[in-house]
C-alpha cells in the first residue's frame, strides 16, 4: 500500500491518497482550534493521542456491531481507513448538560440527563454549522430517511457502549459528537474521530475535565490532561 498525493488538509488532519481508490490514509497533526477557527493553538502529542484512542474505541465499536471506516494503524499518528463520502452532519449525543446545550438553554454543566439527547449541525463552513432537524436534513439530502434511522441507532449503540467502558476507567462520558460516511460499496459505517478534541470527558470522582475544554477555556493542563486520558485507555 502506497501513499499517494494529498487530497484535503483540515483543521486537525490530513487526508492523503493510496494506491488503492477505496482506501484513504489519515494523518493526526497537533494543531487546535475552538469557536469556528477563532482560536488557534498546537497541543504537544495531541495527533498521537488522537489517532491512537480513535483506533482503539473504533476497534472495540466494530466488536459490539457498529460498523467503522478502520482499516489499519499505519504509525502513531497515520491511519488507514476506508474512503468514505462523508454525510455532512454532526451528531451529538448528550448524556450530561455541558457547551452549547448549557448555554442555549441557560442551565448549569453538570446536569445529568435521565435518557440520553441526539442533535444535528450541517456541516458547512459558510454557515458555521447551524443546528439542524432531521427533517431538514432529509429535504435538503444530505441524507436519506433510512440514513438517518441508523445513524441515530449506531450513535446511541457507541454512547452505550463507550459510557460503559469509560466508567471502568473512572472517566464520565458527558457528551461527544459522530461523523458517518457511505463507503465505495454504499454501506453506511463510522468515521473521523472519536478522541479528547470530539468528546467531553471529566474525571469521575474529582470531575477534572480531560479533554479539549482545557484549551477552549485556558484552563491550563492541556497536554497533561490529553496525557491522562490516553494513559487511562492504552495504560501507557
Ligand atoms: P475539519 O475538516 O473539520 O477541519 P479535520 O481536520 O479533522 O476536520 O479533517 C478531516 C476531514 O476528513 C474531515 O472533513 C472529515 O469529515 C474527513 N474524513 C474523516 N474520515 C474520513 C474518511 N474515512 N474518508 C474521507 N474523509 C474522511
Ligand atoms: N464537538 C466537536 N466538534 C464540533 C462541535 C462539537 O467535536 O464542531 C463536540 C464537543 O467536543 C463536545 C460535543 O461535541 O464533546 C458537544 O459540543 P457542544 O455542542 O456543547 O459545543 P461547544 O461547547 O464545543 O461549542
């Protein structure tokens, strides 16, 4: 397998060609940024601790049957997986009031939520990634009835299975938000990343925030805190 030219650089990685047309290589930089771009970092290790933890909780969702774009880990910050057309949504699943759902509906972080929430934002620059229903997505196609059907069911099925396991790890899952993509072969399946910059993760007994809040908030710690949830998943 050979890597081939760049075909997209985004905020947090690069997206290169292979050999193979169905088959894309991802590469973790440790670039930051929060609010729309507006704030602009680098955070020491992040690509590394990125890819590693997307891999390891994609390979435990594809054993409990949800479907994921893996393929291979390449190196510690590249990855093989399988080309995707990405839906152009962002799903959020909630477990805890935290971010912009706090603030939207002016209550507290903190709030534990006796089911757990889903919601949509279009994923479109121009716009800033509005809010968005499932109905208007479906009218404006940017997926099916039927896609929207099982990505709901497989993003519940991660919550339930990625809750779970970060509670072993004294972790408290608080929110955290999907990508989905149709492959070469029109299967829907997982995809992007799952890792301290897409996930709110607070520490369950001192409710310590361990991900991307820290660098959104200056609350300082960054790179410790991204060292600590690796640390708690990989035991390294
Ligand atoms: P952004 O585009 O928001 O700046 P990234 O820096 O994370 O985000 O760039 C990675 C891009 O690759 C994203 O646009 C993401 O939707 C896309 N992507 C993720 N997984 C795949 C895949 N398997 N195939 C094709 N594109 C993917
Ligand atoms: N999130 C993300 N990318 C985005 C927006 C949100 O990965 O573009 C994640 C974020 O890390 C959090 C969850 O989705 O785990 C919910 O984020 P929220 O809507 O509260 O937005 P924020 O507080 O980031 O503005």
């Amino acid at each position: 397998m050979e890597k081939r030219e760049q075909l997209y650089e985004g905020k947090a990685k690069k997206v290169f060609a292979t050999d193979d047309e169905t088959l894309v290589i991802v590469s973790y930089k440790d670039d930051a940024t929060a609010f729309d771009g507006l704030k602009k970092g680098t955070i020491a290790g992040k690509g590394v601790v990125n890819n590693r933890m997307t891999n390891m909780l994609m390979q435990l969702l594809e054993k409990r049957g949800v479907p994921t774009h893996f393929v291979k880990e390449l190196s510690e910050r590249e990855t093989l997986v399988k080309k995707v057309h990405i839906v152009p949504l962002e799903v959020i699943i909630r477990n805890v009031s935290a971010g912009s759902f706090a603030k939207r509906y002016g209550v507290e972080e903190g709030i534990p939520f006796d089911e757990p929430t889903i919601e949509f934002s279009y994923k479109n620059d121009d716009l800033h990634d509005p809010l968005i229903n499932s109905y208007h997505a479906i009218a404006l196609h940017l997926a099916t009835k039927e896609e929207i059907e099982l990505i709901k069911k497989y993003a519940f099925k991660v919550n339930e299975v990625l809750k779970e396991y970060f509670l072993a790890l004294n972790v408290k899952l608080i929110d955290f938000k999907l990508e989905f993509g149709k492959t070469a072969e029109g299967d829907l399946v997982l995809a992007d990343e799952i890792s301290p910059d897409t996930c709110r993760f607070w520490d369950a007994r001192t409710g310590e925030k361990l991900d991307k809040d820290r660098f959104r908030r200056d609350l300082g710690g960054v790179e410790d805190a991204y060292k600590e949830i690796f640390h708690r998943v990989t035991g390294e």
